[in-house]
C-alpha cells in the first residue's frame, strides 16, 4: 500500500530473477555472448535444470533484456524470425541452437 492506503501496482519480472543474476554475472565473468554450453554447464554446476535456465533466456530476450544472434552452416546471420522459431513455448530446440551457433547476450 501506498501513503495514501491505496494498493500500487508492482512490476513484477516475467522470468526467475535468481536465474537472470546467474547467467548475467557468467556474461560478466567471461566477457562475451553465452552459449548453449556456458548454460548447460552454469546449469551443472548449481543443479539446475537446463530447461529452467532456458525457460528464463528466453523471457529475458522476449522482453527486449537480452539478444540472441546465430549464424547458419554457411556462416551467414540467422534472421530473427528464424531464432523465434527456434523456441517452441518457450523450450528451446537444442539441437537446433547448436546446430546455429546461437549466442546470448544483454543488451
């Protein structure tokens, strides 16, 4: 409630803000845009699962607070229609993603 006793709105984030902390420190530690691999082994070495960590990448690129870029077999850029599809509800096509090189990154 607010001074005036009435109940404000809270913005409430669409993704597990511990998750996004996790994933933006490794991006801090290491520098550069994450792969699939920096997050299955993120995922490792804290026991969580993959997919949670994907779930919350995804929203986090959804809501404009991170980017994903990948580049097909030819080296040529992905388009983003292609990575949205890439994301069937949410989950991620895996083998897909490696197969792009898909890379994450704040923006």
């Amino acid at each position: 409630m607010n001074k005036h006793g009435k109940n404000t709105p809270v913005d409430v984030p669409k993704w597990d803000i511990a998750l996004e902390a996790l994933i933006s420190d490794e991006y801090r530690r290491l520098q550069r845009p994450l792969s699939i691999g920096d997050f299955r082994r993120l995922g490792q070495a804290h026991k969580i699962r993959f997919h949670d960590i994907m779930a919350t990448v995804y929203q986090l690129v959804r809501y404009g607070k991170w980017r994903h870029e990948a580049r097909d077999e030819q080296g040529r850029p992905v388009d983003e229609q292609a990575l949205q599809g890439l994301y069937d509800h949410g989950r991620l096509d895996e083998d897909a993603a490696e197969r792009l090189a898909v890379s994450w990154a704040p923006r």
